[in-house]
C-alpha cells in the first residue's frame, strides 16, 4: 500500500512579547548512564513529571466548505488531514459547516505563550486551551505563526504557569532515549516513548524548511504540537508529522528540532511574523554523476539564477557549487535552504562557491523573502484568499497532478474568501492574469502590479480544462 504522510494534529501556543520568555536552559553535554544492578528500575518518572504540567490540549474552530464526499477529511478530526488525501474534490456537494479539531501545544513562558504546529490553528476562528488534566477552559489568541516551518505561538491569560525547559539540538545523538508529550482528543496529558532514529531529515516533503528529528515514538494524530522531549524532561523537539499506510503509528514520526523552534518563536513573539533572508537561486543536490565533475563532494548546486535578485547582482552563476556560508559547511539543496533562511533581509553573508574547479568566495547583501515571497510564502495570500506554489514531484503527488504539470498551483482558498466565491479551487493551476502569462512568481507579481485594483480575468487549468474567472 503506497505511503501516505500525515500529519499529528496541533495547536500553537501563545502571542509571545521578546521580553517575556527567558529560555530557560539546561546543562549541555549530559552524561549518559544505564542501570547496573539487578535491584534496579529503569524509570524517567521523576525526570519527565514537571514536563508534564506543561503540555496543552488546544481545540480551534472554524468554518469551512467541504464536500459531502469528502470521507477522510469527515472521519478523521484532524486540521490538516486534506494534506495527506489530496486537496481537490468536487463541489457540487459543497456545504458551509463548522469543523473542529484538536492538537496539543507546550508552555513556554509562565504568564501563558504556548507554541504549537501551525498547521493546528489554521484559520482559527475560535483557540481553546486548556492544561494537563484541568477542566479549565482558556481562550487563546493567535501571537503569530509560520507556515513555512509549522510552528505557531498564542498566547492566555494565566499567571504562574509552569513552561517546559529547552533542550539543545546541538547535543543529541541517535539513540537517545526519548519521550513523546501531548494532550490528544482532549482526554488528558500523554506520553509514550522510544529513540532518536535519525536526526536532520530534510526530504520529507511537509514544509519549505525541514531538519526534523525522527523517532519510533507514538506520534497519533491529536499530538502535533505536542512535546518531544529527552530523558531529563528538556524539549528537543515540537511533535508534528508520521509516515503511515493506515493512519496509525508505524513507528516514523517527525518533530521540529528545538533550535530552530527557539529562532522562529523569538521572531513571532518579537514582530508576529518571520522574515527570512533571500538569495534567489534555484538549487540542487550533488549525485554521483555530477559530483564527479567538482573537488567538493557535498553542496547546494546552482541550477539557475533569477534576475533581479541578490544572487545575480553579486555574481553567482549557474553551475557554482556552494559548499559554505559564513564558514558553514553547507551539506546539500536543504541546508542551504536552512541557513539562508536563518539569516534576516539586508544581512551581508560570505559564499564560498566552486566555479570551474576553482574556489572563489562571494559577498552577497541578501534580499528579503518576504517581499518576494508574499506570494510565493505559505503565509501569503493572493488574488482574494489563494495561496499558491511551484509545482514540484511532492505536489504532483500531493494533488494528483499529471507528471508533466508545470507553473504555479494554488494549493489553499481561504474559506468564506472572495477567491472561495468566484470559484476558485485547491488544485487548479494558474494559467494567465489577463495578457499576463503565468510562469512564475515574478510574473505573477508583475501581474497584479499591472492590473492592481481592478477585474482581473483569470485563467485557470482544471483536470485538464481551461476555465475562466474573474475577480477584482
């Protein structure tokens, strides 16, 4: 049975303030021991207990259109389950109905920021939370969130909470043991356990920036958002995804390393949003045919370079193998995705790049994502509600696109939006804006520049039909 991915169910946390979250740390490099005597239990009680009081049911409601048909979105409650079956279904059957769904989140800071998935608070239109075991409802409000990496931050009004240590990613090891912390369905705080399988997957195929850990812990849907914590009790990771056939756990679940949840939750709490740095390539990973033809046998390689962008003012060209930045060994297409990203807009950083057998250094002023990528970022919406990315092999298969399919695909329509209303559909492929053909994001932006404020005629291929809307 072919795999599917999908997606724990999770809530985010709380609206975040810089000065209000001290990240509390534990020692780094920690001992690791085993038992050795026969009068000895293993147990993790006393370590993981305290980690317990900060694990969160959180249940979003909001209003959605779904087809009739549309069995597995129905039966399972999950807020991104239509990732894991395909987007597009027929409306002929479309219905306005409430749907809700539950995830876990994870306190982070005493007076209520909690930070979960995104992907569980998604068009949220009511956040409840409540703690542990405790009946107490709280109302949550949306502090920020990024859909680029699935990490949200809400906040309650609550004193004297009790938030979770923070762990280092730098620190673990396959191996560890490890224990996995959520508040699934609502019917109490969790915890199963297993190992570190691998750490820095990258290939997945959920968001734009992945360096998950994976572990044989039970991750079940309702646990996204929830805790992935270590032997002492210290966050390593936030729970997100499984790769199952059936829906249950098969023992692959990822979650979101703890660096890179400490740099995006510092960055929504501070300004709601995330602003990453852009160079502007298009990029690839080494095999074995082509590394033969470089002196560095790991590294981002240069497919193409956009005009108008950082990368073609300083310099880079197709065919540079970058294998550094900033004296950081760049592994592949992904890391250097990652640590791009990881910098802020108007950020000076230093490319050492092979070119021709040779090693050349580039000192490249980065751009800024979010300018460009208001339509091309997961958090940007276009043309009323849309929002929309390139068609890769993951979207093909995601949608059940033809293989050749190319150009630009809208993979959401905001529900109750004016896109919603004229007809516009997850899965169509954007054609042309007017006498605007669509390639890329750049003549998408260019078309709605041109044709700002006004009627738009738009073109869109479905299952292998043209059809056209219009909307202002």
């Amino acid at each position: 049975m072919k795999k599917k991915l999908l997606l724990a169910s999770t809530l985010i946390a709380s609206q975040l303030f810089a000065d209000s979250i001290n990240f509390n740390m534990v020692e780094k490099n920690p001992t690791r021991i085993s038992p050795n005597t026969n009068n000895q239990i293993l147990s993790f009680n006393n370590s993981i207990k305290d980690s317990m009081h900060s694990i969160v049911n959180i249940s979003a409601k909001r209003h959605v259109s779904a087809s009739m048909d549309n069995l597995p979105l129905q039966m399972f409650n999950d807020p991104f389950f239509k990732r894991f079956f395909g987007d597009q279904f027929g409306n002929q059957f479309k219905q306005n109905r409430i749907q809700r769904s539950l995830g876990s989140g994870v306190i982070v800071s005493k007076n209520g920021y909690i930070v979960t998935n995104s992907h569980v608070i998604e068009n949220a239109e009511e956040i409840t939370v409540t703690i542990g075991n405790d009946t107490t409802e709280y109302t949550g409000k949306l502090i920020g969130k990024d859909s680029d990496s699935d990490i949200a931050v809400i906040k309650i009004e609550a004193d004297d909470l009790e938030p979770i240590k923070f762990g280092e990613s730098s620190s673990l090891k396959i191996g560890d043991v490890i224990f996995a912390m959520g508040n699934p369905f609502g019917i109490g705080s969790s915890v199963t356990q297993g190992i570190i399988s691998a750490l820095n997957k990258n290939k997945v195929g959920i968001n734009r920036y992945e360096n998950y850990i994976q572990t044989d812990a039970s991750i079940n849907p309702g646990n996204s958002g929830g805790a992935l914590v270590d032997s002492r009790g210290a966050l390593i990771g936030i729970n997100t995804a499984i790769i199952s056939k059936s829906g249950g756990n098969n023992g692959i679940g990822f979650a979101i390393p703890v660096a890179m949840v400490k740099d995006v939750v510092t960055k929504l709490v501070a300004d709601g949003k995330v602003v990453r740095g852009y160079l502007g390539v298009v990029i690839s990973d080494l095999d074995n045919e082509l590394s033969k033809v470089y002196n560095h046998k790991s590294g981002a390689l240069v497919l193409d370079v956009s005009q108008d962008t950082p990368a073609f003012k300083y310099g880079l060209k197709r065919g540079d193998l970058i294998y550094a930045i900033n004296g950081k060994k760049i592994k592949d297409r992904a890391a250097l995705q990652n640590v791009v990203a990881s910098f802020k807009p108007n950020q000076k950083v230093k490319l050492e790049v092979e070119r021709d057998k040779k090693n050349i250094e580039l000192n490249i002023v980065l751009g800024n994502r979010n300018t460009l990528a208001q339509i091309e970022s997961n958090n940007g919406r276009i043309l009323g509600g849309l929002r929309v990315a390139n068609i890769d092999p993951n979207m093909q298969k995601q949608f059940r696109l033809a293989h050749d399919s190319k150009g630009i695909l809208i993979t959401d329509v905001e529900p109750k939006s004016k896109a919603e209303k004229v007809g516009f559909q997850a899965g169509d492929i954007l054609l042309q804006i007017e006498d605007v053909e669509i390639r890329n994001y750049a003549t998408i932006e260019s078309a709605l520049k041109k044709y700002k404020n006004t009627h738009k005629r738009v073109y869109v291929n479905r299952y292998g039909q043209t059809i056209l809307l219009v909307i202002k």
